[in-house]
C-alpha cells in the first residue's frame, strides 16, 4: 500500500487526510500548536487510528495558513510538497463531489471563494468575505460568553432567530418582489429586553449563515454556477448554519452542495494533488 497524505495546517485546527491511489482511506484532525508538532501530530494520530505504518507513505503535501511557517523538507524522513491554499481547496471541492466545475465556498475563520473549471485544470480565487467561523466565535464569546462552536449551536438549537432579527413581513406585511416575508430584512433589527439568549444564539447562526449563502449565490450567478455551489469547511458540519445557506439559496433559484467530509476538503485537495501528479 501507498499512501498520498494530504495536511491542512489551519490557525486552530489541523487536518490529515490519506489517500490510496484517488481514494479516501482515512482522515483525522488534532488543535494547532506549533505547525511542526501539529503536522506530525496528524499524521502520527491518522496512522495510529487507522493502522498504517510510516513506510506506507509515499509523500506528503502541507498546506494552510500554517505551512508557510514549516522551516523542513521532509517529515518522518519522508519528502514534504507544498500546495497553494487556492489550489487545495478547488481540487478538494472537485474530489468531494465529482463535479466538472463548481463554485468552492470554504467557510473556515472567514470565507473564501474558489472557481474550478475543466475538474481542476483552471483553479481561481474569486474573493470572499470576513464572515465565517471567526465572526460566530467572537460573536458567541462576545454576546453569550459561549467558547465553542458546539456550545453556542446547542444554545442556539432552543432558540428563535425571529425574536431578533427583523423579517420581510414585519417592515412590508408580506413578500416584495422574490423575497417571502419569512425571510431576514434585517440581522439583529429587532433585538429587545425581552430576546432570550437562545434567540441571539440563533440570530448568529443566521446572520453568518445568510450572509455567506447570499455572496455564495450572487458570486455563482457571475459564473453560471447557480447549480454547482459546494460548501466545505468546518462550519458546514453545523445544521443551523447548512438551513440558512439553503433557504437562501432556495429564494435566489441557487443549490448549494454540503458534501459528506467537507470539513477535510483543503487536506483532501493537497492529497489529491500529489495523486494527480504522480500517477501520471
């Protein structure tokens, strides 16, 4: 057995992933400490948990936010690849879903927004927004005293976004134009003595949610993409923030893709890399 590892080394979070050959065989994740420690880190736990032995690696590409700070060639004696950041998460959308050509949304401390075209052979960073996993821990930190994505999402679950967001119907009585009037005409519009800290939870959710599905659609439109979004990132494993995405999709005629492992989409895209060129 040979294994292609991929290694996504993020500000918080580091992720592994192992393919053999274009197959997903494993994947782990571990905190972030110093970028040599959580890069050997993730790769002793991915073949630890997943009975592989070092000599089953034929190499190794890093990416992230943290590899630019790896001072090494090689890990275990075993050469290291770097990939671009970009690149990792088009070819990682690509992978997850099969598709030809896709809007990658990677929704990690903020967002970013990827074009893939011809299954990765065109790759292009289109922007993105501050909004993302940042913006709902802070917020959570900030509002509800709330540490964890986990924590403020079980609050938020008891919730209800309408006590202080402020909707289409309550400013127009009802739909304008394409928008119904259950939809948000304002985040955090109508926050009172009286909204619980279950319903500023919610609204949270929302308001990343919405903001990030909204740019998502209106970027994919530009691209005639509107059927080929694909959501990947740790916060699409949230089901508050999937249901915002998707009711703003469903209003603007968009679909929005959550594929399974989404969260392991930029380590899976510098393992695929390695397996595109080396198998050639």
């Amino acid at each position: 057995m040979k294994l292609y590892l991929g290694v996504d080394i993020g500000s918080s979070i580091t992720k592994a992933v192992a393919l053999e050959g274009k197959n997903i065989v494993g994947f782990t994740s571990i905190a972030t400490t110093d970028p040599i420690a959580a890069a050997s880190g993730a790769i002793g736990k991915l073949l630890a948990e997943h009975g592989y032995k070092l000599e089953d690696i034929l190499r190794i590409a890093v990416t992230g936010g943290g590899a630019r700070f790896l001072k090494v060639r090689e890990l275990f004696g075993i050469p290291l690849t770097m990939v671009d950041e970009v690149e990792a998460i088009g070819l990682g959308g690509i992978a997850l879903t099969g598709k030809r050509r896709a809007l990658v949304v990677s929704m990690g401390t903020g967002t970013a927004m990827v074009v893939v075209e011809g299954y990765g052979g065109s790759i292009k960073h289109i922007g993105g927004t501050g909004v993302g996993g940042g913006t709902l821990l802070g917020l959570g930190r900030l509002l509800l005293n709330k540490h964890s994505v986990e924590a403020l999402e079980n609050l938020a679950e008891k919730g209800d976004p309408r006590r202080v967001d402020i909707t289409v119907a309550d400013i127009a009585g009802g739909p304008v134009g394409i928008v119904p009037g259950e939809a948000t005409a304002s985040n955090f519009g109508k926050v009172s003595d009286e909204a619980r800290d279950e319903d500023i939870a919610a609204a949270i959710f929302n308001l990343v949610g919405q903001v990030v599905g909204v740019l998502a659609v209106f970027a994919s439109k530009i691209y005639g993409m509107e059927r080929d979004i694909v959501a990947v990132g740790k916060l699409t494993s949230s089901k508050l923030i999937v249901k915002a995405m998707k009711d703003v999709a469903s209003i603007f005629d968009a679909e929005i893709c959550f594929p399974n492992n989404g969260g392991y989409c930029t380590a899976l895209g510098a393992a695929y890399k390695l397996a595109k060129e080396l198998s050639l």
